[in-house]
C-alpha cells in the first residue's frame, strides 16, 4: 500500500492553479490549508476550488492571512518550492492560535467548496481513511472487484452516504460517526457489502446490503510457540519493529509480516 503525502497532493493542486489563472504567492496559503485535509479532499477541493478563486471573501481572507504570516516570517514569501512554502507556514503558525483558527477556518471553506465525498477503490487496490473529518452534502465510499476502503477514527458529516461493496469487496469501518445536523450512526469492527444507506440515524441495506461484525483485512495471527495461544495484532501497528510480545505469556516474539 503506498500512502500519498498531504503536502505533496495541496502543491500539485496549486501548480495546477498557477499554470490555468498564474503564479500568486497568497496561493502558498491554499496549499497550507489544502495539506491539513485528508488526500481524498485534498483532490476534490482543489477541482472545486478552480471555479471558486474569484470569490471576494475568499480572496480577502486569504490575501489578509497571508500578509500577516509573511510579516512574522518572511521565508514564506522567498523560499523556492511549494513545499518549503508549506513547511514555513506551518512553523509560523504553529505558536500563533489566531493564525491557527483562521487557518482551520479558511481550510474549512475549502472543504466546504466540494459537496460531492467519493472514494472510490477498484481493482484489487486497497485505501484507508484514518483520523479524519468529511463534510459534503453527499457522500459515496466504493470498492469494487476485490477492494478494500478501511475508514476509521473518522467522522462523517454528510446526510447522505453510500457505503458500496461489489465483487468480493468490503468496507471496514471501526471508530466511525456518521452525522448529520443533529443524529449519528456509529459503526466499530463492522465491515459492510453491498449497498447501505447511512441517513440521519437510520442505516438502509439496498441491493445485496448486509453488515457483518468483524473483518478487519489488517489482522495477523499465529500461534505462539511457547503457549500456543493465538496472538493477533494489527499488521499497521508493526511498522518499525522486529518482535512482538504474547498477551498471554509475555514471550517476546520476533516476525515476519509477509
């Protein structure tokens, strides 16, 4: 699985910008805010925002923003790359909670530009939504022909999402809010296929819709060999070591995850 760097996804959106409407150094901003959303919205808030960067609120905030970091640092407005810029906008509001708030604010906007959520997953491919917040009026996550999406510690605040899963695929969600203005579904270790309708406080099945508890296409497990006892884990939460110890009877174990 190869992961997509925020930072990477907002510059490229903003090169794009620059060769369609020219270079603005305020657009540095966009790219900052663009970065602080998961790389899914990342995408979709820059199509939007193409046909929203002649909104006078908007280019009002951004441009009185982005003057009063480039006072409190001036590497934003000379360093060569977009990700420097990134970086330097970071740092400077890092100790500044009301360049922060403003910042979250103006990246909120941006979100809220794009109405429309999609994952969508294909292919034997696999995608993963961790610790994130969407809002869109609709939202569509699908994998198809043997896929994964695995959406967790995720809020969802939408009236309207479609959970889909076709051809041997499923969507795993753990830790999850679905929200709208005043309702929520919650959903921990369950894994959907088919069609499911999440409105309000309801979950709908459609055609071939079912939940299953379970699921989750991270587990690994195996014996242990001192006490026989099965040992699972979640194979993202063995990224950089080298053993793992028994819950059972507290052998250190060393492993493989193939």
């Amino acid at each position: 699985m190869s992961e997509k760097n925020p930072i990477d996804e907002s510059a490229n959106v903003i090169r794009r910008l620059w060769e369609k409407h020219g270079v603005k150094k305020p657009m540095r901003l966009l790219g900052f805010c663009l970065s602080l959303l998961p790389v899914p919205v990342i995408q979709q808030a820059g199509q939007a925002l193409d046909r929203h960067l002649s909104d006078k609120d908007l280019q009002g905030e951004m441009e009185s923003i982005w003057g009063k970091i480039a006072e409190l640092n001036e590497k934003v407005d000379s360093v060569e790359t977009l990700e420097a810029a990134i970086s330097e906008v970071a740092k400077t509001i890092e100790l500044n909670s009301e360049l922060r708030a403003r910042c979250g604010h103006l990246s909120s906007m941006l979100a809220s530009k794009e109405s429309m959520f999609t994952i969508e997953t294909e292919d034997h491919s696999y995608q993963e939504l961790v610790r994130s917040l969407i809002k869109a009026s609709r939202v569509r996550i699908s994998a198809t022909n043997a896929s994964t999406n695995v959406i967790q510690d995720t809020e969802v605040h939408s009236p309207n999402t479609h959970l889909h899963a076709s051809g041997g695929s499923r969507n795993f969600m753990d830790r999850t809010q679905f929200i709208d203005s005043s309702n929520s579904v919650g959903m921990q270790g369950i894994s959907t296929k088919g069609d499911i309708h999440v409105t309000g406080n309801s979950v709908g099945f459609g055609s071939g819709g079912a939940l299953i508890f379970g699921g989750n296409p991270n587990l690994v497990s195996g014996k242990c060999p001192i006490c026989h006892k099965v040992v699972e884990v979640d194979r993202r939460q063995l990224k950089g070591y080298t053993s793992v110890q028994c819950p059972h009877c507290n052998a250190v174990l060393p492993f493989n995850v193939g």
